[in-house]
C-alpha cells in the first residue's frame, strides 16, 4: 500500500509538472521588463513564442535574480544579448549572466574603453565562440515573424572612438509589435538625439525609455516631440548621486502630458502588448 500511495504521488507531482511546463510554454503577450537594479539598465523582452532578449545588465549581478524569477526555471538561453555601451551601470551585470545562461548572439560595439567587466565578457565571448558583433542603423531583428528590433544608433559612418562621453556611444533600439512600439535609447544624449533627428530616422513610439536615466543632457524638447510618446520609463536608482532623474527633464515630459513610471518609486517596471495594446503594470 505504501509503495503504491508513493507511486501516486510521484505520478501527481508529473502531471503537475506537465501542467506547468505546458502552460509556461504556451503563446503569450509580448512582455517587456524594465527591471529595477537600482542606478542602471536592465531590459528584458520575451517575445510571445518564448524567445528572450536582454538589453543591458545593470551595475551589479542584481540581474541574475530577476532573471530567475521571470524566467521558466527550464528556460537558460536567452537569444540575443545587447550591450548599448560599457559603463559600469550596464556592463556590470552581465558577465554572471553569460556564466548561468547560454547565449545565442550579443551585439556590442567594441570600442575603446577599459572596463573590467567589459574586457570579462569578451573573453568570454571568445571562449565559447558566441556569435557576437556590431550593429547599425538600418539593422532590423525579427522575432516570431510579427516582432522586429530595429537599430536606429550608431550610423555605419560613426566614430564611436571620437565620441567625448561614451554615452553617446549607446546602441538605440526601437522594438516594434503590431501598433506597439518602444524606443530603447541607453544613455544617449541630446548630440545623439540630434544626428537621429537631421538623418529623418522613423523614431516614433508609444513608450520612451528616457535617455541617460533622465539626465538633463538627454530627451531633449525636440527629440520627445518627435518620438510622441503616451508613456516614459526611466530606469533609475532611489537617490542616486547624480540625482537623477533632473528636474528638467521630468518638466518636459509632463508639459507634454506624457505619463512618467520610475524604477526607483514604483520598483520593476512591466510592459504587455498584444500588438494593439500596451499595458504598463509595476510592483510598488
């Protein structure tokens, strides 16, 4: 009778486990994660097949753990890892990534710049012999046939290495679902937001990821304008030194009317789109 009530029990924890695995695995909304990490970016977008792209891990290995708590515990492999730029804000995070998750392809550009956790994770892109390389604008990723990530910075033509903030060297994205469509702008500025804006580059969105975590040198007038978000996100840390975000740049998006969420006040911030609609949600 024992063995038999033991066989039941593994048999019922099989089915539950069946159950889970079959549901995590269904199709679901697009979904996007501006995790809180404290002062830094960290973006993940799971796709409705299930298909993971990070942007960015933070500045420390916080990452990891949101990683773990909104990933299927099966799911290890992320498919496209991106690094807008090496400061430690964003950098930092992603070395413990590579070492506890496989990694499909990352687009960085390898410019000039000493960092230590920059420099750990180019060797260990070539270590494992991960896909790896630059992108520009022009570049269009597509994911499940109906989602694109679109480059829209840097242009072919740049300089990256006569940049004097290395912010201005962030890779900018623009993800594209249905009637959905985010920006992803990194840390550039307003010199960035200007070439972007003299080369007549389609850039409008529903939701902006404020630049440079709201710093007064970013989202320029012009460039929200142009952009015509409803919605801004700033990934930003509960009294950081730079005290961001500036008050400036929060004037400026609230005299458009647009609606302004804080990692620092309302926690991890979460974005779900079936591609007509984009719900924003957060855990504060």
């Amino acid at each position: 009778m024992k063995i038999i009530k033991i066989i039941l029990a593994l048999i019922s924890c099989l089915i539950c486990l069946g159950a889970v695995l079959w549901y995590e695995m269904q199709p679901h909304d697009l979904e996007v994660y501006f995790f809180d990490v404290g002062q830094g970016d960290a973006i993940l977008i799971r796709t409705p097949q299930n298909q993971d792209i990070l942007i960015d891990g933070g500045p420390d290995d916080k990452i990891v753990s949101h990683l773990g708590s909104t990933l299927p515990f099966w799911d290890r492999d992320i498919e496209l890892l991106i690094l807008t730029h090496p400061h430690e804000d964003h950098v930092a995070g992603i070395p413990e990534v590579m070492k506890k998750y496989e990694i499909d392809k990352i687009l960085y550009m390898d410019i000039d710049y000493e960092n230590v956790n920059f420099e750990e994770m180019k060797r260990i892109i070539e270590e494992r012999g991960i896909e790896a390389g630059p992108t520009y604008w022009g570049d269009v990723f597509y994911f499940d046939s109906e989602i694109r990530l679109e480059t829209v910075f840097p242009f072919v033509n740049s300089d990256l290495d006569e940049f004097e903030d290395l912010n201005d060297t962030s890779i900018v994205n623009r993800l594209v679902y249905g009637e959905t469509e985010i920006l992803l702008t990194g840390d550039a500025g307003e010199v960035v937001e200007e070439q972007i804006l003299a080369n007549n580059i389609e850039i409008e969105a529903d939701i902006l990821k404020a630049g440079h975590h709201g710093s007064k040198y970013s989202s320029s007038l012009d460039f929200i304008e142009t952009v015509g978000p409803e919605s801004s996100i700033f990934q930003v840390g509960a009294g950081n030194q730079f005290k961001h975000p500036h008050f400036v740049t929060l004037y400026n998006f609230d005299r458009y009317g647009i609606d302004i969420y804080r990692n620092d006040e309302q926690g991890t911030i979460k974005v779900e789109s079936d591609g007509e609609n984009a719900i924003i949600s957060t855990t504060k």
